[in-house]
C-alpha cells in the first residue's frame, strides 16, 4: 500500500472544498526592517497573540476552510508563532523574497486545484476582525470580479501603495511609494493588503507581472493593471476604519494595534456584563475570558490562556497570567498570580505572589507580602503576612504566621513540606524541609522546626530566655561616661 504523502493530504482537502468555499493565503515571509528586531515582525505579540495568529484566527473565524501561510524569513519563528494547527493550516516556503506577488507564486502548489475563492491577507494585520473579511468576501462574491481589493482613506499615507482611479471613478492601478510620482504620493487613498481573487484568475495574470520597478520585485498589485489592460473589471471595497485594515510594520504601530485590541476585548467584556472601572488602562488578552459580575479596577492585566470566575473582584495593579480564578474570590491591589489555580470565594493579596502551580482550594487566603510556589493550600487555610511556601502542603483550616518560611531548597535539591489539617504555625516559623507538622499541632512562634511533629503536640524550638536585672541602668550610666569623656585643656 503506497503511503499518503503531504501532498496527498492537500490535494484530498481542497477536494473536499465547493467551488465558492474560501482558501486563506496569508503572506508571511518578509523580513521586517522596520520594527528593529532579531525576531520575526510577524512573531510579536499584540494583545496575548502573535500577531500572525491574530490573521490566522480572524480568517478561520470569518470561515475559511482552509489556510496556507507564506514563510521565509525566519520561517521556524513564524511556524511557533501560529503554534499547534490542525490539517486546515499548511505552509508554503518562499526562499527569497522578491515581493508579494511572488509570495503568492510560492503558494501555487498548496492550492492548485482548489476553485473557489481565495483571499489574501498580509500577516501583519491583527487588528483584523472576523466580520470585516466577511463583508469583504461577499461584496466580491456580489462584485463578478476576477479580483477585489481593499482600500482605506488615511492622513499619512507614508509607506503605502497609493489606489491610482480613472475618470469613471473606476480603479486602474496600484503605485508603491517607492514607484510612484510626487503627485501619485498625494493621494490619501491607500491598498490595505486584503484580496479576494477567483483561483482561475489569479496565477495565469500573475505570472505576467514582472520586476520592472525600484525595488526589483514582482508585485501583487500589478494583477490591477494587468486585468485593467484586459478589459477585466477590479472591484474595490473602501473600508471606513482605516485603522483596523492598516498593517503594522514598526514598535509605534505595534502599540497602536494593540491598544485597539485591548479597547475591543474591553468593550466585549463591558457588554457581556464585566465591569471595567477604567477600560481604557485595563488591559486584556484576546483569550481572556472573565465572567459577569467581576470588577476589575485599573492597571490591571489579565494574560495568556487566563479564566476568571464570576463575581470576582481583581484590584489595581494586579497581574494574571495562564490562571484560572473561581466565582467570587477577592484578588487585592498589586497581586502577581502566574500559572495557578484558585479556588472559589478565595481571597489574596494585597501584594502576594503566586508562582505557578500554586492551588488554592475553597477560601484560602494569601495575605500581604505571601510568595508561594508549588503549594497548594487546602480549604480555609490561611497565611496572612510575610511568609514564603515553596513545594507544600498545607492542610484545611492551617494557620501559618507572619514569617513563616518553608526552607525547601538544601543547595542541590528541592523538599516538599506537609503541614496537615488546623495546623497552628507561630510567627517567625522556619520549617524545613523535608518535614511534617501533623494534624492538629502548635508550633511556637520562632522556632525552627527540622524534625517531624506529631498531631496535636506543641513544638518549640528556640533560644532560652534569660533576664539580667538593672543591666539597662548600668548601661545607660556607662554610655553617658564615656560621652563625656576628658576634657582637653
């Protein structure tokens, strides 16, 4: 039996797609000059996402059956970037890049035989919604033309191919700056790098395009003239925000992008019944989901793969990253909580750190200046001030004091510490590690504890006290004698 190749597999998908179904080409492969960086353009984050994943995903949810991403430049940066992707996302390598049209040429084999529609999106658009490729798509669909393109008026049209009309109002062609005259350079109307082009259409036109210009390369918008000088009609779909359609090509656009992003999560959240107290200075991954009822107060960032419950209250300052938080718990000013999992009606901070796998089971709370990391405190246990847990245990109802400190690290290797159910631990506690304080049991207050203590037992580990009697007083006499010192004469 022959053994189904990649090829195999592309060719058994786009059978599967009808001949108006869509294709995504994202093009992927530049370099990026502008954003100054050893990292790929396409790889940094806007908003909790790479910012080609934002394209991709804006794609797949506007509901493209498939998509073939365009990569060079730095290629395995981009492929880490999109991340785990399912049989629907292919890649095509385009080893020198000599323009967009000749990204486009790269992808020919992954899509040869599809019929249907194709749209082609730059993969520097994140702020890019779902419901605006759908408009486009069905204003080409309605257009009964070869090749659609989006536009956007802008005030600063610096770095943009210009939209170049005739007398009917018609578009004729598509000038990059670099090619184009002082009064072409005027001209506010701008392409936003977003295509809809009929396959049948597309690769015959393209490969008569040549690298007749400044920069040597071969141009997509050349297919404009090219289908203009064939009598062929190219619809254009002018888009009212320009700032949604404009790709982001440097650190200030970067910002920009995401500050949209931030804005439209915000929005989303306010609608769905979240309070936002400033959502202009709260900001919040794309893949947040946060549940209604919940306040959250500004300067607060909500990060990564984050879930917050219903009813929850998150302070100023604070950071999540990659947690999940339960109904109803009280996250205090200026709290830090990464990869961790609290439970319902919890309460923490105000300034705690959480480290990940930290779990906080059903009303626990962490108090002021509280580090853990790889503890999990079980239900109504409490560390309140100071303290730091690391690699522990700690039991239903514990209560550890200011200062208690799980020594878990000997210099070569890490310990667990177990302190079981309504445990007391005093302040200035040093527990360390590998140790258990069993069921029930007081530690008294400054003691280091190195050996196991039974349940329900009292250990104390500390310097005895001794009392002088008067030494203050003799002190203090001898201090003031020898200030006085002898005089000099």
């Amino acid at each position: 039996m022959r053994a189904v190749t990649s090829a195999d597999h592309e060719r058994s998908t786009l059978a599967g797609l009808k001949q108006r179904d869509v294709v995504a080409l994202i093009l992927a492969a530049g370099i990026g000059k502008r954003m100054l960086s050893r990292t790929s353009k396409l790889a940094h984050h806007v908003a909790g996402r790479p910012m080609v994943r934002h394209v991709v995903e804006a794609a797949r949810s506007a509901g493209a059956l498939r998509t073939v991403v365009v990569v060079g430049n730095q290629a395995d940066d981009v492929r880490q970037a999109i991340g785990n992707h399912d049989k629907s996302i292919a890649f095509a390598f385009q080893k020198d890049q000599h323009g967009t049209g000749h990204a486009v040429l790269a992808a020919e084999r992954q899509i040869h035989g599809h019929q249907g529609i194709v749209l082609i999106l730059n993969g520097d658009l994140p702020a890019l919604r779902p419901e605006t490729i759908r408009a486009f798509v069905d204003f080409h669909r309605h257009s009964g033309a070869p090749l659609s393109l989006l536009t956007a008026v802008v005030t600063n049209p610096t770095g943009y191919g210009r939209i170049i009309r005739n007398y009917a109002g018609d578009i004729a062609r598509i000038v990059e700056e670099a090619d184009a005259t002082v009064e072409e350079r005027a001209t506010q109307e701008i392409n936003c790098g977003i295509y809809c082009a009929e396959m049948q259409e597309l690769y015959r036109p393209l490969r008569r395009a040549t690298r007749n210009n400044a920069q040597g390369e071969i141009y997509l918008t050349d297919l404009v003239e090219i289908l203009h000088k064939d009598a062929r009609k190219v619809a254009a779909y002018r888009h009212p925000d320009a700032a949604e359609v404009l790709g982001v090509n440097n650190r200030r656009e970067l910002a920009v992008a995401a500050r949209a992003l931030y804005r439209r999560k915000a929005d989303a959240l306010l609608t769905a019944g979240v309070s936002l107290i400033d959502p202009d200075a709260t900001y919040i991954d794309a893949d947040v989901h946060v549940g209604r009822d919940t306040v959250i107060e500004p300067g607060v960032m909500l990060i990564g793969s984050t879930e917050i419950g219903e009813g929850t209250h998150i302070g100023v300052g604070s950071r999540i990253a990659d947690s999940r938080i339960g109904d109803g718990t009280m996250i205090l000013a200026y709290s830090v909580i990464s990869g961790s999992q609290i439970g319902r009606a919890c309460r923490i901070g105000p300034f705690a750190h959480l480290r990940p796998e930290t779990v906080l089971d059903e009303k626990a709370r962490i108090g002021n200046f509280v580090e853990t990391k790889k503890t999990r405190l079980g239900r109504g246990a409490k560390a309140n001030h100071l303290a730091y847990l690391g690699d522990a245990e700690i039991g239903r109802g514990a209560n550890l004091g200011a200062g208690t400190i799980t020594c878990n690290y000997d210099g070569v290797a890490k310990h667990r510490t177990i302190v079981e159910d309504e445990v007391f631990i005093g302040s200035d506690t040093q527990l360390v590690a590998p140790v258990r304080i069993r069921r029930g049991a007081y530690v008294g207050a400054g003691s280091t504890i190195t050996r196991d203590v039974p349940a329900y037992s009292l250990a104390i580990s500390r310097g005895r006290q001794e009392i002088k009697k008067d030494w203050a007083k003799r002190f203090s006499a001898r201090a003031r004698q020898k200030d006085k010192g002898p005089r000099s004469k």
